[in-house]
C-alpha cells in the first residue's frame, strides 16, 4: 500500500507534468498565430 508521502509525490509529479503540457500547448499555439507576421521580418 502506497504512503501519503508517496501518494503527494506522485500527485506533484503529475501536476507539473499537466503544467508543463499546457505551457507547451499554449506556446506552440502563440506561435502559430504570431507566424504569418514574422515572416515578413525574418
């Protein structure tokens, strides 16, 4: 049987990994609108 300790370990691991998910998601998606307007400059 898992410990609480265990138990909020695993829970924070899968928190930061959800976090992490949508930082990923949210960035990509900014950077697909911002794309039509960098090309010109870049």
């Amino acid at each position: 049987m898992p410990s609480a300790e265990d138990h909020a370990s695993l829970r924070r691991a899968l928190e930061i990994s959800l976090r992490l998910g949508l930082v990923a998601l949210i960035a990509t998606w900014c950077f697909q609108i911002a794309r039509p307007f960098l090309r010109p400059i870049a």
